[in-house]
C-alpha cells in the first residue's frame, strides 16, 4: 500500500477535517485527530502535525494540500502565512471555493474585490463565514453583494470536472486553476485599478499552489497573500465565498428541475439514496453529468439502485 505523508499545522488539519466531513470514521489510533477515507485512500491525521495518506489515490489526495511544511506562522489566527499588519483593513481581492466536498454539483470559484471603504457596507449587509450563514441568508446577502461590489464567477460542471479527473488531474489542480483565472478575471475587470493585495482562502502549501498553475500562460504571483480560515481574516474572502455559494446553490436548483428528485448537499448516504433514485429513473450516465463521480458515493448509488 502506497504511504504518502505531509506535514500539516493545526489550522490545516482542521480545514482538512471539514473538507472530508462526509468520510469521517469514529475509530481512531492513539495520537490521531482524524481518521477519513475517501474514495481509495485512508487519511490519518495526527496530533503532531503529520497527515499520512494510503491507498491506491493517497498521492493524490496528498497533493491537494501540498507536501512540505509549512512555513512558520506569526500566530495561528494569521493560517500559514504572515500577513501584513491591518491587512484586514486593506482593499484586498479575496478568492474562495465551494463545491469541492459535494457528490452531485459543480465546483465554484468567485474572486471579490472589497474596497477598504467598503469594509463597514459589507458589515452592514451581513458578510461573514458562508458556513454560519442559512441558505436563505446567504441567498439574500449575495443579491446585494453582487450588486455592490466587483467580483468573477468561475463554475466547473461536472462533465468536465470528471474528464479532467479521468486524466489523472487532482481537485487540488483544478481548484488552483480557477482561483489563478478567477482573480486574473477580476483584475482584468477591475483595471486599471488594483487591490493592496489578493488573500486566496488556502487549500494547499504555497508552492504547491504555484506548481499546479505552472503551466499556465499568466500567473498572478504579486501582492498574491494565502491563509487558511481566509474568511475570517479579510471580509473580502468571506465575500467571494457567499457569492461562490450562492451560485453553487443556483446550479443545485438547476440539478433538481433536470432530474426531477431534490438534489442534496454534501456526500452521506441521503445523497447515495437520491443518486440511487436518478439512476433508476435516468440512468447511470444521466447520474455521472451531475456528480463528481470519482467520489465514493457512485458506487454506493449503483448498489442501492441494483436492489
């Protein structure tokens, strides 16, 4: 069995933690925080900071979050990565993803410009973590949001999510490449003003993120800041990831009008049920445009469906 181990701080592995919520064991070794198992990897994540994969897509799913250290932070609220002081009083682009952990639905990405005068409206229409916030709240202040402030809006659908995947491409790759074209989208939108500097809620170590994108024809390296917890930090991010959910939500609705059942959230057995319920009224292939299929959850739903 193939072992792959990085190490991680403790803000990392809790976002590793809620990344793999749906996959979570109870059973767990001494010293350990977590044990997870996507689909062909166990992940095990330790008090000391190791995280160690297994399995036949343990590099992969390793790669995702980088494969060094990361660097020493000024303090742990700051993610990994010091940040300039009043950063958070900065006119900063913020980058967030949403998507990434569900079976059925896209990945979307959003970069949000929040100009520092800005700062109190945001407060005011109620910007904060997207996971604090109802879907109907979050319906809501992504109205106003789109309304009052620059952002770009990249969704990866589910057909070409799985062909990527199908070539051997990571979900960390691809989070990468729309996070580098979403803010290179925003810039572009933006010219020829620039923000003081772009925070990318992070997902993987630095020079990971750099090594996913390196093929690419532009790269937006300056002023570029990475920090996990990113919503926290700069209301901007919190901002991009509102947006980037409430399209996420639009496209769920789209999923449930095609196939004619609710569509879930997330990837836990009420989702192998609903999937199970689209293959026996559409399909297997109907079921794969809608999920991500290299996800445990496929299987499952064909079990259930042959029942």
């Amino acid at each position: 069995m193939a072992n792959n181990v990085i190490q991680a701080n403790k803000e990392m592995i809790e976002k590793m933690k809620h990344h793999y919520g749906n996959v979570l064991t109870d059973k767990l070794p001494p010293g350990a925080v977590f044990v997870a198992k996507p689909s062909g990897c166990t992940i095990t994540a330790y008090k000391s900071g190791k995280v160690l994969f297994q399995g036949s897509n343990g590099e992969g799913e390793a790669s995702q979050w980088g494969t060094s250290e990361p660097p020493k932070v000024k303090s742990p609220s700051k993610g990994t990565m010091t940040l300039p002081e009043n950063f958070a009083d900065w006119s900063v682009i913020g980058s967030d993803e949403v998507g990434t952990g569900d079976f059925f639905g896209p990945i979307t990405v959003v970069s949000a410009y929040v100009k520092k005068e800005h700062i109190p409206l945001m407060k005011e229409l109620g910007v904060k973590d997207s996971k604090n916030l109802s879907d109907p709240q979050i319906i809501n202040i992504a109205r106003d949001l789109i309304a009052a402030i620059p952002y770009s809006l990249l969704i990866l659908h589910n057909p070409k999510y799985n062909a990527m995947q199908e070539k051997g491409m990571t979900q960390g790759k691809m989070k990468a490449l729309l996070h580098n074209q979403a803010i290179l989208n925003l810039l572009d939108k933006m010219a020829p003003e620039l923000p003081e500097g772009i925070l990318i809620d992070q997902f993987v170590e630095k020079n990971t993120y750099y090594k996913h994108i390196s093929a690419q024809k532009k790269i937006q390296r300056d002023r570029v800041y990475f920090s996990t917890k990113g919503e926290s930090i700069h209301l901007a991010v919190a901002a991009a990831s509102i947006i980037a959910r409430y399209a996420f939500l639009k496209e769920m609705d789209k999923l449930s009008a095609k196939a004619g059942v609710e569509i879930p959230k997330g990837a836990g057995k009420h989702v192998d049920i609903a999937a199970a319920k689209i293959i026996k009224r559409r399909g297997i292939e109907e079921l794969k445009s809608m999920t991500k299929w290299h996800f445990a959850n496929s299987e499952k739903a064909m079990k259930l469906a042959r029942k």
